[in-house]
C-alpha cells in the first residue's frame, strides 16, 4: 500500500512539473493579455464623449489656455469673455474689507488692493462687507462664525466656501474657476509674498535707525528687493521692457501694491530712503507697472497710505497742502 502510494504521488508530482514548464510562457503573458482584455472592454462598454455642461458653457479658445506664460486679459476684456461665453464663476461671492475700503475704490491696505485687482482683472461679480473687527463693526453672521481672528480680508462663496486673507483666496479661486486665465508669473515666481514686503516696511519704518547696514531692517530689506531684481531679470532679461506689451500676472498682483506703498510713503515717515542703486531692473519695473491701467484704478493717493500706517507707527504726520 505504501509503495502503490508513493508511485502515484511521485506521478502526478511529475506530471505537474511537466504541465507548469509547458505552461510557463503563457504564464508570462497573463498580465499584458489580461490589461489589453479590459481596456478593449472598458472602450467597448465606456466610450468617453466630450460633454459640455450647460452652466459651463463651451471649452475656452486657445488664446486664453495658451500656456503658463500666456498674456492675461485686461479687467473689461475679461468681465466681457466671462459674460458672452458663459465661463463658471463663483456663486454669492461676498469680500469683507477693512474698514476704508469701499467697492471700486482706492484702499491704503496692499493685501485689500491686490484682492481688488484680482477680482476685477477675473470679471466675478461680488457684494463688499466693509467690517472692522475690532470694533466689532458691520460684521455678517458668517464672518463671526468663521474668522475669530479677524483676519482681513475674507471671502464666502459657493454657500460653505470661506477663505481667509487675499493669497488664500486668490489661490482658491485661480484653481477652481481657471477662467479667465492669469498667468503665475515666471519661474520661482510663488516664492515671492506681498505680506513680506508689507512686514519688512513696517518694521523698517519703526526703526530708529538710518537706512544703512547697521539697521538689520534695512538689509533685510535689500536683501529682498535684490531677490526681486533677479527674479525679473530671470523673466525679462536685462532689456527692462517690463508692463508695455505684458498684462498682470499673478506675481505682479502681489508683489505691486506693498513696493508702491514701500516707494510712496517711507520718506514722510523717515527721511532718507531711496531704492538702491543694485536694483536698477525693480526700479525700471516700478515705473513701467505703476503705469498700468487697471493699477491706476485701485491706487491709492499719498494722503490715504499716510493716514494707513499712522496708527500702525503711532505718529502723526502733518502733510503738506499739495500732497493728495
């Protein structure tokens, strides 16, 4: 019994063997024939067809989806594309502003006035809260549910949408409502923060000391206004022709309201500034951007960033009867 055993397991051991090498180059095409099997399958059973959604209206024109670097459109060519081709805005966006601020109107603040140029250079239609959360001032229901810091300013759309501050916003709606599309700018380009210039300006305009090396505000300060020369000199080259042929990007939007601020209002506070002179690219830039319409809309006057950073700086400044 033992043996009559051991012979019918040693053959069918051996016929085993025998049928898994006959077997075995088939065994190597079971993947490839079993992912070629279910792609033919899936085609045959999912075909996919293009389908335009009647709230989204049709694909945009190649001219606005040229690429990253594409030319952004100007505020009215861009309400005008997004009303006639039906492009997918927010709903019931609503913006809270600091108190100062108004709709379509100049505001001292730079985080206000680069979330102004954005909403306009997209065309989205938006209700303004003008708040002041310190006083406990205008502020909506949602705003009190969401924004215990007061963070400023603040967005609501799509019922349950809330974004606080203007990069986080900007960021928000630039990834879920891509057109009208704005450029991001050149290379490095999200590297570079309105607010940094905001707190460098600050704290160098509290400083007692002059605009010099030995003030560590102030090398601060140049360190990043030459990371700023080198940025457009990567993007632009050396040529300066920075704003002739060119719309915002998204950089410019950031970074342009805090360095005019910077430019305008340092030497009312603390005589003596002035670009240096190893930035002569950011300088041409300045020139060239400040030019722009769609800037000259939201630019504040002189007189209005004066009156914003006094109680920031607890000064009072006395302006002359010329200055606007």
């Amino acid at each position: 019994v033992f043996l009559s055993a051991s012979k019918q397991w040693y053959q069918r051991r051996v016929r085993g063997v025998t049928l898994r090498a006959f077997l075995l180059p088939f065994a190597a095409l079971r993947s490839p024939l079993r992912r070629y099997a279910m792609f033919s399958y899936n085609s045959y059973m999912f075909k996919v067809t293009p389908v335009v959604k009647k709230d989204e209206g049709p694909p945009p024109p190649k001219s606005m989806t040229a690429g990253r670097h594409s030319q952004s459109l100007n505020s009215e060519q861009s309400g005008k594309a997004a009303k006639l081709l039906g492009f997918k805005q927010p709903r019931g966006l609503h913006v809270c502003y600091l108190e100062g601020a108004a709709e379509n109107e100049a505001c001292a603040d730079p985080l206000t006035v680069e979330l102004q140029i954005y909403l306009e250079m997209k065309g989205f239609p938006h209700k303004v809260h003008v708040v002041d959360p310190e006083k406990g001032k205008n502020l909506p229901e949602w705003f009190r549910k969401n924004n215990w810091d007061g963070i400023l300013p603040m967005t609501k759309y799509d019922k349950d949408q809330y974004k606080l501050g203007s990069a986080e916003t900007m960021m928000a709606l630039e990834k879920k409502f891509r057109v009208p599309l704005m450029s991001n700018g050149g290379m490095g380009a999200g590297r570079f923060r309105g607010k940094t210039v905001k707190n460098l300006t600050l704290s160098l305009l509290k400083s007692v000391r002059p605009y010099d090396e030995s003030n560590p505000d102030w090398v601060d300060m140049v360190s990043e206004l030459r990371s700023l020369d080198e940025y457009l000199v990567q993007c632009h080259g050396k040529e300066g022709d920075y704003m002739k042929s060119k719309k915002f990007s998204l950089w410019d939007i950031r970074m342009l309201p805090a360095l005019y601020n910077l430019v305008t209002v340092a030497n009312y506070f603390k005589p003596g500034f002035a670009l240096p002179d190893e930035v002569p690219h950011l300088k041409s830039y300045l020139n060239h951007a400040c030019e722009d319409p769609i800037f000259k809309k939201f630019c504040p006057s002189v007189r209005k960033i004066v009156r914003y950073y006094e109680p920031k700086l607890n000064m009072r400044i006395v302006l002359p009867d010329d200055v606007v």
